[in-house]
C-alpha cells in the first residue's frame, strides 16, 4: 500500500540552525500538510499546501517557516532559526482529493539543543 | 478557535470487553471527522464520516456521527491486546485543516 515516507526519522540540531525536514506524499496526491505534535500535547496543524501554493496556515507557522514542493515528489518544511520550543514530532500528510481521509507519514523526531 | 474534546483521556479493559470512545468539536467550517489509531509511529486512518446517523464498520470497530449534537463514537467490541494504542479524532474543515482531540490511551490487557 502507498504510504508518506520522512526522513530523517530523528534529526537533533543546535539553537538557531536552520533545519529542513523531508517528505515523499502519496505518489498521485494533491494535497499536502505539515502537523506537529510536542510530547504530551495535542497534534497541531501547521500548514496545508495546494497547487503550489499555501492555502492555510496557523499562527504557529511563522516568518520562521516555510514550505516547498521543489520538484514532482518532495515536499518540505524548512525552519530558518531554530528555537527550543521547536522541539516536537513533525508529521507531513497528503490526501488525494478533498474528499478524501489525510494519510501521515511516521514523522520526524526534531530535537533541539 | 476550532476545539475538539475526546473522552475518556484513557481507559484500562481486558480482553474481550466493548469500549465506548467520544469525541465532541466545534469546527469552523465544518466538513468531516476522522478517527486515527496511534501506535509507535505515524497515526493510521480508521474512519471517516461525514453525514449523521450513518455508521460506518470495519471489522470489530464502528464509528457514527451526530451533526446535531456535534458528536461522534467510535466502538470497539471483543478488544484485544493489538487494539492498545492512542485513538485521535480530528474535525477537518472544508480547507482540509486537521483539528485533533487529545487522543484517548486505550490500554486492553489479556
């Protein structure tokens, strides 16, 4: 069965370095998402990115963020100046068409130090 | 602020026995829900629903929604020890924006 795939798994980065974190949706999705879930807390949107362009954000998605299909199969999340309060799995999802159920990827564990 | 709720936070049973797990929201625009299992890794859809009163099964699981009361259920009947996991319930906007509940730890001990 098709499935998101992230990498890297586990990624640990020094305060104020930038990070990117990687993502291949569902090879014929249209739709793509970033959530993240801090230890113990809920999972929180992010982003969502359609046509090539960002149709929804949150206010955690700040100047610090920022989102790229740089080609037909990636889709990335890029954090310019990392903070400590970053720390949290990120999980990229997609979806088919808008009427269809969003499917996660194992996500990305960013650890901050 | 969109806001969903699930109850209970979590929940001890033993193999065999039904469990009840419910989620409440209050979603802006409101299109969907959907039900997740989390297990180690990547949340793993159940189940989406969309127009009231009609369940949905898979298996021992079943789901329902209330758009009425802004409520939904997921069952699990004759659980066993695979069934442990966290089940998140989302609200999803007509964006396609994912508003989740806190999840519900369902433990099921053999």
């Amino acid at each position: 069965e098709p499935e998101v795939t992230q990498t890297p798994s586990h990624q640990v980065t020094q305060m104020g370095q930038e990070v990117i974190l990687r993502c291949v949706p569902i090879s014929n999705h249209l739709y793509f998402y970033w959530y993240r879930q801090i230890l113990g807390q809920k999972v929180e949107f992010l982003v969502s990115f359609y046509n090539n362009e960002i149709s929804e954000k949150s206010e955690i998605f700040d100047d610090q963020f920022s989102v790229e299909r740089p080609d037909g199969s990636n889709f990335t999340l890029k954090i310019r100046s990392t903070k400590l309060e970053d720390s949290a799995m990120y999980f990229c999802a997609s979806r088919l068409e808008a009427d269809q159920p969003q499917h996660f990827g194992d996500g990305t564990r960013l650890s901050i130090l | 602020e969109d806001k969903v709720v699930q109850s209970p936070l979590s929940l001890v049973v033993h193999e065999g026995d039904t469990v009840t797990l419910n989620c409440s929201y209050e979603v802006t625009n409101f299109r969907s829900l959907l039900w997740y299992k989390q297990e180690k890794k990547a949340p793993t859809f159940l189940f989406m629903l969309t127009s009231s009163g009609i369940e949905k099964k898979s298996g021992r699981l079943s789901s329902i929604l209330d758009k009425k009361e802004l409520f939904s259920i997921l069952n699990i009947t004759a659980t066993q020890t695979g069934d442990s996991a966290v089940y998140l319930c989302a609200g999803v906007t007509s964006y396609g924006k994912l508003t989740f509940g806190q999840g519900t730890i369902l433990t099921v001990h053999p």
